[in-house]
C-alpha cells in the first residue's frame, strides 16, 4: 500500500544464502545480532484489540468529515477498535479506516495522548508476530499493516519525542525482527488488495533511521538487515519494495555518523552477487537471480533518489558507491 505522505523463521533456501551472507559479512553479525529480539521476548502482554461496535457507515462519516472525532468518542477506545481491523481483507476498512484514521490523528493532528500511544505501540507489535512464517493466506495483512501503523508511532516520536530509550530499542528490534522474519512477501493481490510487508516495513525503517534515538551501530543494523532481506528474496519485487527500501536506505545516509566504508562495502556486494550469478555454467538459478535482481534494482532506486536529493554531505560519497555497483552489474 502506498503510505500516506507523512507530512500530516525458517531459515532462507541454500541457494540464496551466499548473498545474504556476503551481504552480513561487511558488518560481521550474525542473522541473530542483526534481526533483535522478537517484540513479545521483550514487551508486556499488549492490550488487546476491542470488538467491532461501530459499523462501515461510522467509519466513513469520520473520514467525509476530515477525520473529526465524534462528539463524545474515545479517541483511544476507537483506535482499539480500528487495529481489529489492520487484518481485514476488505481493503475500504484496512486500508482507508484501519490506516487512514490513525495517520490522521496519530500524526496530522496529534490527538493521541502519550499513554494511547504505547498501549497501541505494544498491541501493533505484538501483531507482528501472530502467523509469523505463514505464507499464501491473509495472516500477513495483520502483520504488515500493523508495521505501517508502528510507523507513524516512529515518524511522531521523530517531530515530538515522547518514546524512552528503551521503548525505542524495542520498537527497532522489533522492526527489525519482523522484517528478518517475514515470509509473505507479496505486493498486491487482486482482492484483497496490498498486502506490501517489506514496503511497510521499509517506511517503519525509514522513520526509525531518521531518529536521533538510533546510534551507529543500529543504523548498521537497519543496513544490514535490509541487504539480508533483498539477499533472502526468492522472488523478484515488482510492487515498489526497492523504492521504498531505499529511502530507508537514505534516512541512514543523512546521519551525521554515517560510516561511508560501510555503505561502499555494502553497495559492492550487490555487484558481487550479480556477477556470482552468471558465473553458474550449468544454468541460471532463478532464486538465485531474483535476489541479485533485487540488490540491483535498490542500487538503481538508491541512484535515482539520491540524483533527485537536495545536497548533504554523504550525498555524492554515496552515489560515486552506488554507481560503481552498478556499472559492474
């Protein structure tokens, strides 16, 4: 799903673990170090999700009123209630309802207080794990959407900081551990419309990268994991998930502690693994292609977002890393 603009595990198959471990050995962790701690390992039981009370017609009024709140509502009692729907495969109640209402006053409007906001913060990543491994069937709605939610939780922590070191660390381990975690990594199913784990997932990074609560050595986690993700791919992403990882990519480029070596080191084993590819006399692995086809088309998302960016100091140190990559691909 395209997020509203916020201005307002099994282990992988053998034959594509070359790539992610090229792409895990320039930092030196292991799947382990680099994922975090599952969120429930780390949280308090969440509260739960409450029972629909509202119908269709409710949800819509609010939405034709430009997100007002009905006279007399609980913000917080309706937010619960919307996140039973972050699951839903009607897209009008996930999509427009479950998302849109909590962007618009989670974000736009600010009418979510501090405490609201970690109880929803908890149950969201909670949710990341429920049918984690299952892939084909709709548990991944619940999962992925709840990781678009969390990311407004991060892009507010971001304007007006209200989230505690702690509750920081665990809102990144658990992003981080879902992202690892996630099998059903489909884009759009007619139907029941986006299902996008690893775009959602890459805007909750994108948000996170961008906060002063992350050091160096998470924004290299943040890295890594996500060139452990594209190296994990069996299947070409064709639904925007190399875009949005690479703006990701790019909220880490813009700290001020952003360890150039690492990044060129990172680039470079998208080459390395391209070329490993076509080194296979016997035949293409398409598995196999379809990872390094991932590592190359976020190459090529990364060059055209930094060509368009304003200047900043890792900027053209970046792009000199990418292009290189790319011209040995």
């Amino acid at each position: 799903m395209r997020a509203v603009t916020l201005r307002h595990p099994p282990p992988v198959r053998a034959v594509v673990v070359p790539l992610a471990a090229l792409l895990l050995s320039v930092a030196g962790w292991s799947v382990a170090s680099v994922a975090g701690q599952p969120a429930a390992a780390s949280a308090a039981a969440p509260t739960a999700a409450t029972a629909p009370v509202h119908d269709r017609a409710y949800w819509k009024a609010i939405v034709d009123t430009d997100f007002a709140v009905p006279e007399g509502a609980s913000v917080r009692d309706l937010l619960l209630e919307l996140s039973g729907d972050l699951g839903s495969p009607d897209t009008e109640l996930r999509d427009t309802y479950a998302y849109g209402i909590p962007a618009a006053w989670i974000h736009r409007d600010r009418r979510v207080d501090d405490a609201t906001l970690r109880v929803l913060m908890n149950l969201w990543m909670h949710n990341l794990s429920v049918g984690i491994g299952e892939t084909g069937n709709e548990s991944v709605l619940l999962r992925s959407f709840s990781a678009l939610d969390l990311s407004l939780i991060a892009a507010l922590d971001n304007q007006a900081s209200f989230l505690t070191p702690d509750e920081f660390g665990r809102l990144l381990d658990a992003a981080l551990d879902y992202l690892a975690r996630e099998r059903d990594v489909r884009g759009y199913v007619p139907g029941t419309g986006w299902h996008h784990s690893v775009a959602h997932t890459a805007d909750l990074l994108k948000f996170l990268g961008r906060s002063p609560k992350i050091d160096a050595a998470g924004a290299k986690r943040v890295q890594a994991a996500i060139g452990l993700k594209t190296g994990a791919a069996t299947t070409v992403w064709i639904w925007g998930e190399d875009d949005r990882l690479a703006a990701a990519v790019i909220s880490l480029l813009r700290r001020p502690d952003v360890d150039a070596v690492s990044f060129a080191a990172f680039a470079d084993r998208f080459a390395v693994a391209w070329q490993q590819v076509w080194e296979n006399k016997g035949g293409i692995d398409p598995e196999r292609y379809a990872a390094a086809r991932n590592g190359r088309n976020l190459l090529a998302a990364l060059e055209v977002r930094l060509a368009l960016a304003d200047p900043f100091p890792a900027r053209e140190p970046a792009r000199a890393a990418v292009l290189a990559a790319l011209k040995r691909m």
